[in-house]
C-alpha cells in the first residue's frame, strides 16, 4: 500500500513539474512565429553569432521593451528592424522581450590589446558610462562591431531615442569610441 501511494506521489510531482513547463513554453506561443524572424539576423533563441546584430538572449527586458517600442514610434531608425516592429502590438513586443529577456547570455571571447582596453576604461571612466543597470543594455560582452555602430548611431544623431547618451557620445573621436567597444565587448569582472 505504501508503495502504491510512493508511485502515485512521484506521478503527481511528475505531472505538474511537467504541466509547468508547458504553460511556461504556451506563454511564448503567440509569438512563436514572430521570435522565428528574429533568429534570422539575431540567432537561435537571441544569441547572435554575427558582428552586425545584437546579442538578444539575456538583455534586460525593460531596455529590449524600450527599444522596440521607440523603433515602432521612429525614434530609433532602422531600415531592417522597422517593417518587423511596425505590425507588433504593445502585448508582442512585451512578450518577446520577456522571451529574451530570460535566455542565457551566450559565451564570447572577445579580446583586446593592453593598450586598447587601457584607452577604452579612460574613456567610460571620463563619461558616465553604466557597465550595468537593471534597465539600461547589457554592454558587456556584446559584438564590439554592433557596439561601436550604435554608439556612431548616437553620435551623428541616426538614433534619437536617448539626447543624454547622444550628447555624451559626441564628445569623444570615433577611435575613443573603437577603444570603448573593444574594451567593452572583452570586460569580464
């Protein structure tokens, strides 16, 4: 009788760990279609392995949220990015950053000479740089060359979604800028 009830029990615990991991996977279902765009350019479940496009998988969800949005109203161009967010509403574009939001960040190895990674901590030691912020983007470890375009974005004014950040970034020369990404895209605590 014991034994009866031990097996129950396990199939029990068995069942609702199992239905729980299916309504976490249903959440997403909605947008299933719409993510498989995404890893086109932005890799399989976020985790870009190409220079051109963002890391996704692990980004904070408010930022991914933000940027969406501000893509959307045309505050943050993108000939690629604005077709796909034109059709998402406010519920897709929640739920998709939710989606990479909780991904792993994915291993990179970048690295950097001494004298760049030297040039690049000058640099976000002399501006007001955030390595990290529960609502600002994950810098580190990102693509140095997604990196450096997004700041070149901000500092010719391409990107309009952040005056601070693009007033900040036109201070420094495009090589300062080079060195940031460098130094950045290879920082690990």
């Amino acid at each position: 009788m014991r034994y009866l009830n031990f097996k129950h029990l396990i199939l029990i615990t068995t069942l609702l760990f199992a239905g729980s991991a299916v309504a976490e996977e249903d959440k997403f279902s909605s947008v299933r279609e719409k993510l498989q765009t995404c890893f086109a350019c932005h890799g399989e479940n976020g985790a870009s392995t190409m220079a051109a496009f963002p890391i996704l998988a692990g980004q904070e969800f408010y930022y991914m949220y933000v940027q969406l949005k501000d893509m959307k109203k045309g505050l943050r161009e993108s000939a690629v990015m604005g077709p796909i967010v034109a059709g998402l509403e406010k519920s897709e574009m929640k739920l998709m950053a939710e989606f990479f939001s909780k991904q792993a960040w994915p291993e990179t190895s970048y690295t950097v000479d001494e004298k760049q990674a030297i040039a690049g901590k000058r640099v976000v030691a002399a501006g007001q740089c955030v390595r990290s912020n529960s609502r600002v983007l994950r810098l580190t470890n990102q693509h140095p060359e997604y990196t450096l375009n997004t700041m070149l974005d901000f500092k010719n004014g391409v990107q309009k979604n952040s005056p601070a950040v693009a007033t900040l970034l036109k201070t420094f020369s495009e090589q300062e800028l080079q060195d940031v990404a460098n130094y950045l895209s290879s920082y690990t605590k």
